[in-house]
C-alpha cells in the first residue's frame, strides 16, 4: 500500500474531546489497512444492511484506500459524463466498518490524519453533469431551460498544490466529502446528507480534525469516501476535485455523549452540522446543536449563547447542490 508521508498539525488532539471522553483514551491501537482489493465491491448507499468488510477497537487506526467520486471511469476531457456514469451510483463509499462495544446512543470519534493522493496523474477530476449543480435546473429545482453543457477538466494533483490550468494554481487542501456512521434502519444513499452524516462535503472535515458521529446502529458501521483535493464553500458546480486517496483515520468510541447531529473539532474551534433544504434550515439546525452544545458542555446560558453567537458565530457551507444542504456553525475554542 502506497504510505502516507505528510505530516498535519496534529498535536492539539491530546487535548481533544476524542481524547478525553473517547475508550481508547489516546493509546496507540492496532492499524488496519482497508485496500481496494479488501474493499471489493464500493457502495452507493450508507445503512445497516451490508456486510462489515472490518472489524476494529476503540483507538485503532485505519488507512483506507478511497476511490474518487466516479469510480474511476472519467479518465479523459473528452469523455462525456452522461454516457459514462449513472446516477445515483456516484460516491463510492468504503465501508462498513464495524467497532467494536458501540451502541445506539454512543458516539463514533474520527481523527482525520492525512490523505495522500495515489494513482497516476491527472489525478484529479472535476466536470459538469445534466442537471447538477448550483446554477442549472435539477431534479429538485425544475425548470423548462436546457441543462449545462457537460464538461470534464482533469488535474494533476500532488500534495503541495492542485494544477487547475497553466494560469491557476491552486492549494492542496484535502478533506473527506462523506463520512457516516449508519442510520438505524434506513438505507440512505451516499448523495444525501442528514443527521447520520453522509455526503456533508464541508471543507473543514480534512486532515488534523476530528468528526464526531451519532452511533444509531449495533457497530456503528462507519462509512468514508468521496475524498477532495480542494472545493470552495458550495461545490457551486456540483463537483470538487475529486481523486483517489490513501487516507490514515484513527477511530475512537465515545460513551454517555449522546448527540443528535454530526459535530466537528479543530485545533481552534468547534463546529455542528446541519442538512436539509432549504439552506436556511441547515442553518437553523447547525446554530440550534452549537447552542446545546456549549450549554451541555460548556456551562452556557441556553440564551446568553444564543445571543454571543450573533456576534461572534462563524458558519460553513459545505454544499448546496445535494438532495440535502449542509451547514457548519462554529465558534472560537478561545470563547469556551
């Protein structure tokens, strides 16, 4: 398996939620290597029904090969993506895997080590497909108008940088699009984001970070894929650069923290999240969990926090092109 050698700003997860609440407590577990060969066949739907292709411990490490969004099969400017893909089988999840003790009600800790990109360059794909997007007609957004041209751009991607064109040069800065845990009796396809988690495809769920997942099924059944190389805040056209990776997750199990919504932790904030349509309801929902959040944990006035968050509240959108909308609302550990 092709190593992950670069190094993120790690250090500040001795003193994280994962760390302190989680069973593994920071010990160095076993590493697990999740391949496409162990993998087999990728899913395009998150729930408890598939066969775990894993078994772990709380604090054991996993270095997963993701593949991009398409699978594989866009490999040329010239290919037309209508001919090529059928949706909804895009997003290829890795997964399940299962944890060991978890339970409905735990919660599932993901530390975000590194993602390297693998394969042969160009790496990296971007294009745009009928009735996707954040500025065409969709399924849910219907109009009469022709859709958009479709359009495949293919990047080279490395670990410093993102060649966009001979003009542009963009920053390497990888994150996970859909990280989950299963929902407890639904099957819910890897486009759709919810409160499980799914296809959140915020920029901030990349390496040095750590997600937190509501546990509502016997294992958790975690599910990781859909791997950016960069995206701003929207994926406006529907895709990011999408690539193939060799990402090292450490994973922890989390008791007595129920949760109702994904949450994120970084170096310097805090963060919830929220997706649904409208946008503003993502929103909602995200503000509402940070607002519970630091009067769970951190001894807030249930309104006082409301009120500091209209002057200090930051948020991130992930994307408003899926079934669903995702939001992110933080705020400055420097305030907890």
């Amino acid at each position: 398996m092709e190593m992950v050698m670069r190094s993120y700003p790690n250090d500040w997860v001795a003193d994280s939620i994962m760390h302190r609440k989680g069973i593994g407590g920071g010990s160095s577990g076993v590493t697990h290597e999740l391949t496409e060969e162990t993998q087999g066949t990728y899913l395009y739907t998150i729930g408890p029904y598939a066969d775990p292709v894993l078994s772990i411990e709380p604090g054991d490490r996993v270095i997963v090969e993701t593949r991009d969004a398409f699978e594989g099969k866009i490999t040329s400017e010239s290919d037309v993506p209508s001919e090529l893909l059928e949706v909804p089988f895009l997003n290829p999840q890795c997964g399940p895997i299962f944890m060991a003790g978890a339970e409905k009600g735990d919660v599932l800790a993901v530390h975000i080590e590194s993602m390297a990109p693998r394969g042969p360059q160009p790496r990296g794909t971007c294009c745009m497909i009928k009735e996707f997007g954040g500025l065409t007609s969709t399924y849910y957004t219907a109009t009469l108008n022709e859709p958009l041209p479709e359009k495949v751009r293919k990047v080279k991607v490395d670990e410093e940088n993102v060649y966009w064109s001979d003009r542009v040069t963009l920053p390497y800065k990888p994150h996970i699009g859909t990280l989950s845990c299963s929902p407890q009796i639904d099957s819910i396809n890897s486009l759709t984001p919810d409160d499980h988690g799914g296809n959140m495809d915020l920029p901030d769920m990349g390496p040095g970070t750590i997600t937190y997942l509501p546990v509502r099924a016997p294992g958790a059944l975690l599910y990781i894929g859909d791997a950016h190389a960069c995206q701003g805040d929207g994926e406006v056209c529907g895709v990011a650069v999408e690539y193939p990776t060799t990402t090292a997750i450490t994973v922890d199990l989390i008791k007595g923290w129920t949760i109702d919504w994904p949450r994120l932790e970084a170096d310097d904030f805090i963060m919830a999240i929220g997706s649904a349509r409208p946008l503003e309801d993502a929103t909602r929902i995200a503000y509402r969990e940070l607002v519970r959040w630091m009067v769970k944990d951190y001894g807030y006035d249930q309104w006082d926090a409301y009120m500091m968050l209209s002057q200090c509240g930051k948020v991130r959108l992930g994307n408003f092109v899926d079934p669903k909308y995702t939001m992110g609302a933080a705020i400055s550990k420097t305030y907890l």
